[in-house]
C-alpha cells in the first residue's frame, strides 16, 4: 500500500473495520454491508459498561466522523490516545483499532501519538506505538474482504460471544 495514501482522508473504512478484521472476516463483511444484530448481547453490553465506567472524569470521547470514535485524547508534553477494552489480555483487534486510531491522529496533526490501551478489568495500561506499515497492509486487506463475497464462517473462540453468532451458525 501506498504510503502518501492518508487514511485520515479515506471515508466508509473506519477502527471499526480494523477491529472487525482482526476478529473475523465473516464479520468484518457483515458488518460493513450493514448489518446490525443482536446489539443486545451480553459481551456488547458488558463493554459499554465499562466503557462508561472506567475514568469517567478523563472521558473527552473524539469523534471523527466517518473514521473512528477515540475514548479520550490527552496532551502531556505529547499526544495520547486512550482506547479502554473489556477482556483481560490485549487482543489483536484492540491492537490494530489503536494502530489505526495512531495513524489518524498522526495524518491529522502532524505530531507522533503514543496510544495506550486500557484494560479495567486487570487495571492494565499498555503503550503503543504507531505502525503505518501494519495499518496500511491490514487497510489492503479490509479493501479486500468488503469488495468480495462474504466469507465463510469458520468456527472460532469469539464466535461464542460474537452478536453474529446466530446468523453464522443458525
């Protein structure tokens, strides 16, 4: 992927995307065609909980519209991006949604963002540091997956808490 190609001007591909890509292609595709089930499952709403409970007092969500939706931003002698997760260990999904929210900031603002990545549940912070190559290369392949068919469902353990798990698997 070109590296003068800037994301932040891209629309329709958002931290969505990236977090769905590395979760499943079924549901990167179903997703991006719209649509929407089972917004009522447990793990769904167990994560907005947490999102809204944890570090109430720094929330200062940043939306970009048609990108991406940040947690909350600070700036303390540099740029920071906080992404706050449910689970215990940091997944490839949280990783690469954070990448990409990285890469955005950076495409926007010039500077170099160092992002962090919540999880409440373990009271762990991890740095993260932006990774254009790793973005662009998954942004090729989310292309990729949404211009195609739809994916054949393959069995996987995020299918037992997936909002998609009925459509797949019915």
């Amino acid at each position: 992927m070109q590296q003068n190609l800037k994301l932040s001007e891209q629309r329709g591909v958002t931290g969505n995307h990236f977090f769905d890509l590395a979760s499943c292609t079924t549901r990167l595709w179903l997703s991006n065609k719209r649509i929407d089930v089972g917004m009522d499952n447990k793990h769904i709403q167990i994560g907005i909980y947490i999102d809204e409970k944890t570090k109430p007092r720094l929330r200062k969500r940043l939306t970009i519209q048609g990108l991406c939706s940040i947690d909350y931003v600070e700036y303390s002698g540099h740029l920071e991006v906080h992404e706050i997760k449910k689970g215990k260990t940091p997944s490839k999904p949280h990783y690469l949604q954070l990448l990409f929210y990285l890469q955005i900031m950076f495409e926007i603002t010039g500077t170099e963002p160092v992002g962090f990545l919540h999880l409440p549940q373990t009271k762990k912070k991890i740095e993260i540091k932006r990774d254009p190559e790793k973005v662009y290369m998954a942004y090729s392949e989310i292309l990729s997956v949404i211009g195609g068919e739809c994916p054949k469902p393959v069995m996987i353990p995020i299918c037992s808490g997936c909002r998609y798990m009925e459509m797949c698997w019915a």
